[in-house]
C-alpha cells in the first residue's frame, strides 16, 4: 500500500488537470449525431477520457459511441469500476462557471466533479497506480457509460456486448459503503390547461433533480399591478412578475438538489402553485390543479398525503419529487420522480398511485427500476468497508440510499464514495464542488479497495 501512495504523490498534478480536461466538456445529452447517439458533447467527454487512459498506458476499448472501457490484466477474473461522463444541466445561480473547472480555496468547482467525471478520471488512475505496483492479479476495468443521467442505454448496450464483471463498484454515491438502494419509478398527472390566467407552464430541467424554475405565462389581459403587488408582499425572493416583447409571465426561483433528497432543495412548483392559489380567481378552470398539488404534494416528500407512503427496514421511506412540468397540445403535466423501499413491488407501488382519485387529472406511469441489497456481511461489503475504516478511522456503518447508481446493472455492485459523511452532497447543485485533499484520498482508498478485492476474488477462484 506504501507504494500506491508514493506513486500517487508523484501524479497529483497531473490527476486534477485531467479532471479539469473533462469538467471543460459541457457534456450533457443531446441530440444523436452519426458514432455520437448521446450527442457530440459526450462523444467527446468519451475521447478525451481515452486519450487520458492511453497516456497512463491503460488498454481502451470503444463501442458504437455508447460507452468506452479501460483494462489492466489480460486473463483471470474481472472486477471493474463503472463511472458514467454524462452530465445534468447547469442550472442557474452557479458563482463559478460551472464548465471551467475552477480551483478556488482548496476546491475544485465544475458540473460532474462529484457526479461523475471526477470519479472517472480517479479510477484510470487507481488502475495506473496498481499497474506502477505490479499488484493486479485478475483483470480490472474501468466502465464509462454516457447516458446515466437519462436513460441508461449505456449501460445496457455494455451487457448486451460485453463480459459482466464478477464484482464491481461505483463511485458514485457516497462513503463508508451503499449497500442499498431504492427503487426508482416515474409517475406523471396531467390535466387540460383551460384558465383565465394561465396560458402554459413549464419548468425543471430534469425530473431527477429539484427543479430550482418555473414560468408561467399569462394571458394578455393578467392583472399585473396586483401580481406584483402578492409577489412583494408574500414572495419577494421566490416570485418575479415580468412582462417582455408584449408577454407577461410569472417566474419562480428556488434551489437545486438530487430528487433521492428533495428536502435538501427549495422546489420552484411549490413556490410557484403556492403563488397562483392567492392570486388564482375561485371561478378559473385550472385552480383544480393548482388545489391539488397544495394540497396533496406541497410540502410532502414521502407521499403520505396522496397516500403513497412506503416503509422498510433496508432502505427506509418513499421520496417523491416534483421535478419537470410541461405544457404540450393543450394539457399540462407533471412529472414525479419516485424513490420507493426495496422491498415495495413495482405491482404495488402502482396500485398505490392508481387509487388516486381527483377531478380531471389523469396518471399515467413511467420507467421502473428496481433497486438492489447486498447484504452487510459479503466479502464485496465486508472488504470496502474495512479499507475505507483503515483509512479514515471513520466507523460510519454501511447505507441505503436513494439515490440511483449503475450498481445496480450487475450483480455484487455497490456504490462506494466518493463523498465522505463529514461533507456536503453537491451532486446536481449550483456551484457543485470537491475538495482537492478529498479527490486524493479517495483516489487512494480506490486503489486499495482495487488491489484487494481483485486478490480476494481471484483468490476465491482458484
């Protein structure tokens, strides 16, 4: 192990330079190219991270644009890393510029530094590190998908393609070890757009984030001293009453988060629904709807008032997050990112929201994603958990999360880091960020965790 951490020391400049080369790709997913079905700006979030692995003299392999994987050992069993280059979009209030990859006070800013580049560039170079120690006994993989954020098609093009690995991890979550994860579903309520006030609405960029704006614009005939005058008296930072090239709109501001904790954000919707309701005359169409998410969604992030609420013992409560509204053809809907226990079937989460009775608002349900557990004891937990507690003398027990991480594409996978408990979660935030000191050592607790379950598992072969 002393050798992985002078070899690291000699490389540091070197790995947070290559983390700023990919947090400069702005590489969100957009639309398909020819070799590029993710969009040209993870297309080259792909080249880069190759021209990366060939300089730290790593074997690379590309597939059709979907994702690009890294290889140290040629025979035995195969462990792997799985990171993914896709980001979510920026969104407002950034003091950085969020695809710069600034170094400030110690820290290095820039959307993916924690979600997910970061973590990519710091397992090529773990596999540089074991490869300077001579250390490797299997075969390791680092695995870059370039649509985790939205669809997984990475992912599944991989298994469809490529060997699965015997054990994996990603770093992609959080510390000491995520041994569970919540199903992840979607649900959407839609309702004909018919009102006096309201011509359409829009808002979120991404239904798994905390949508931080929200528009609505208004009919030409909207009372906007009297708008302004609510927005003034009871919404003066949430609340602004615009009226630009002839159209009059209403915008509300919030904050930005990951939709597994929405209770960490500040949902523009609530602020906006909440607007509307004193503003909204008794007699308008559309004031259904808006009576409806007061009433039923505002303010609950567990579904306790729609009557969804879900419980277990391994992951714990369902979460909901309002997190995309959309106008299209007359109708508004809005869609729900559900986080629900591992042990609630898709069966019966489904029964649950189809009980759901409300004039006028149609449900309709989306992707489900079931969840995973690994129990505590595996050696894969067991042995994460023991390198992280040598390191950090921190004795966090393992977790279950919310969150959806690609460890649940494979068997044996979980996440692990790489954030540390002691510090914020800035995945899909403003001005998301890590600590310099911190990308080190986690870079060298992956290293580690690499060289010994890689000996463990061939070990457990032979």
């Amino acid at each position: 192990m002393n050798q992985i951490d002078s070899h690291l020391d000699s490389v540091k400049d070197n790995l947070i330079s290559d983390i700023q080369l990919m947090l400069r790709i702005p590489s969100v997913k957009s639309s398909p190219l020819p070799g590029a079905p993710f969009g040209k700006e993870i297309a080259s979030a792909f080249e880069t991270s190759l021209a990366i692995g060939k300089k730290l003299g790593l074997q690379t392999f590309t597939k059709d644009g979907h994702y690009v994987f890294f290889q140290s050992g040629t025979k035995g069993t195969m462990g792997a890393v799985l990171c993914h280059v896709d980001v979510v979009p920026a969104e407002k209030g950034w003091k950085h510029p969020p695809f710069s990859g600034t170094v400030e006070s110690g820290k290095l800013f820039g959307r993916g530094v924690e979600d997910n580049k970061g973590p990519a560039v710091c397992a090529l170079y773990a596999l540089y590190l074991l490869q300077k120690t001579d250390k490797i006994r299997g075969r390791l993989r680092v695995i870059l998908g370039g649509d985790e954020e939205t669809g997984w098609d990475c992912v599944e093009n991989y298994k469809k393609n490529e060997e699965h690995p015997a054990w994996a991890i990603t770093p992609d979550s959080q510390f000491p070890v995520i041994y569970a994860e919540k199903n992840i579903s979607r649900f959407s309520f839609s309702t004909p757009l018919k009102s006096d006030l309201v011509k359409s609405i829009s808002g979120g960029s991404a239904v798994n984030m905390v949508p931080d704006w929200a528009v609505a614009v208004l009919d030409e005939k909207a009372p906007m001293e009297t708008l302004k005058k609510t927005a003034q008296e009871y919404f003066a930072r949430e609340i602004s009453i615009e009226e630009k090239n002839g159209e009059k709109s209403i915008s509300a501001h919030g904050k930005s988060a990951h939709a597994s904790v929405p209770e960490k954000g500040k949902n523009a919707f609530s602020e906006l629904f909440s607007f509307l309701s004193r503003v909204m005359p008794e007699e308008d169409p559309f004031r259904g709807f808006v009576e409806f998410y007061n009433g039923f969604i505002l303010g609950d992030h567990n579904g306790k008032k729609l009557g969804v609420y879900f419980k277990d013992d391994v992951s714990g409560e369902l979460t909901l997050n309002p997190g995309v509204l959309e106008t299209k053809k007359g109708r508004i809907a809005l869609h729900i990112d559900v986080r629900s226990p591992v042990t609630v079937s898709e069966d019966d989460l489904r029964k649950a929201f189809m009980k759901i009775q409300y004039p006028n608002i149609e449900i309709t349900q989306g992707k489900f994603v079931p969840g995973l557990h690994v129990p505590e004891n595996s050696p894969l937990v067991s042995t994460l958990l023991e390198i992280y507690r040598k390191n950090t003398k921190d004795l966090t027990p393992p977790v279950a999360i919310g969150g959806g991480t690609y460890a649940r594409a494979f068997k044996n996978t979980v996440a692990f880091g790489p954030v540390f408990p002691w510090r914020e979660n800035m995945a899909h935030q403003s001005d998301e960020y890590m600590h310099i000191e911190d990308i080190f050592l986690f870079t060298k607790i992956l290293a580690q965790s690499l060289c010994e379950l890689d000996k463990k598992y061939s070990e457990k072969k032979k």
